[in-house]
C-alpha cells in the first residue's frame, strides 16, 4: 500500500503544470480568410492576472485585442491587415509558479492594406481643380478665355487659298471680254476686206 503511494507523490508537480494543447487556427496553418478570433486551449484553466496573449503580424502590427477566458479556453479578437505571417505569444503561470510561454505561427494568405492611407487613387492621378484651364495641346500655348486662334482665321477668310477654282461670276466675265475682242477683231476684218474691194472697183 505504501508503494502504490509513493507512485502517486511525483504525478501531482506534473499535473500542476500547464501546457498549450491546441489552437485554432493551428501552428504552421495557411488560411485564406482571416478568422474573428484566435483561440488557444491550455491543458489546465489558465488566471486571467497572469496570462498575457499577443498577436504580431507583418511589419510589427498588432492584431489583437484583449482576451476572453472561457475554462481552459483563451479567445483573442483577431484584427488582421497585410496577408503574411501572424505569431500569436502566450504567457502565463502554471498553479506550480512554474511559467509558461510560447507561441503559434500562421500564414494569412489574404488580408487588407496594411496602411489604407496609403492606398492609390482609384483613378492613379490627382483630379483637376474645379477652376482650373485645360491643359495646352502639344506644341501650342495655353488657352485662356477667347481661342487665340479666332483673328487669324478672320484675317485669311477673304484670301482665295491656292489652287481653288475661279468663281463662275469671274469665269463669265473672261469670257463675254473674249466674245468681245473676237466681235472687234472680224469687225476690223471685214472693213479692211470692203476698202480693198472698193479700192480695186476704182482701178478698173
């Protein structure tokens, strides 16, 4: 009867002392969608006076919050950012005194800007003032106002550009001038041709 209890004495240190038994997510896991809490569960109930969880994720972020203790249970609100790798830190003291810590590694395949401050613009440039001129076209000034370009088109409208055709008032007028010339030309003909006839009437 003594032996059985002497087999029993060095059971009940052991027993005292705590230990992580599982955690969800679990360690070395790769979740695509980031869950709404951490939860890690200890072999014994761990004092909430004592126990200290925190979770880090990329860039020294902290993506926690304070815990919730339900039994052996420790539940740790998860506010996630980058996609990367998160490690939940424990700590805590066993009924022994003895600590104990460690830590639980996951990779967060998915998440959200880490700083949304520094998010691009949806449309990836500065939007125009409302006031503002529009901007000159390649090789031209800037236009303010009246089109600077409206005095010289005023200037060359009377001018007939190069290469058109005569207007068909102009191409009249030539011609009843030729008709003209042409009338005066035969008039002029026909009195020299009666003068040499009438001069040789004479002569017979």
């Amino acid at each position: 009867m003594a032996f059985g209890v002497s087999l029993l004495v060095p059971a009940a240190p052991a027993a005292a002392h705590n230990s992580l038994t599982g955690s969800d997510p679990r360690d070395g896991a790769r979740v695509a969608k980031a869950p709404a809490r951490i939860e890690l569960r200890f072999l014994a109930k761990p004092a909430p006076a004592t126990t200290k969880i925190t979770i880090t994720g990329p860039d020294n972020v902290v993506a926690g919050g304070p815990p919730a203790f339900d039994g052996s249970r420790v539940r740790v609100p998860f506010k996630p950012a980058a996609a990367g790798l998160y490690i939940v830190a424990y700590r805590l003291a066993s009924s022994d005194g003895h600590p104990v810590k460690g830590e639980v590694r996951f990779t967060l395949t998915t998440g959200t800007s880490a700083d949304p401050s520094a998010a691009p613009s949806a449309t990836g440039g500065t939007a125009p003032s409302a006031g503002g001129s529009a901007p000159a076209a390649a090789g031209g000034p800037t236009v303010s106002g009246a089109s600077s370009a409206a005095p010289a088109a005023t200037a060359t409208a009377g001018a007939t550009p190069a290469g058109s055709p005569v207007p068909a008032a102009q191409e009249s007028s030539q011609l009843r001038g030729w008709l003209w010339t042409i009338a005066a030309a035969l008039l002029v003909g026909a009195l020299v041709v009666g003068l040499q006839r009438r001069h040789r009437a004479r002569r017979r």
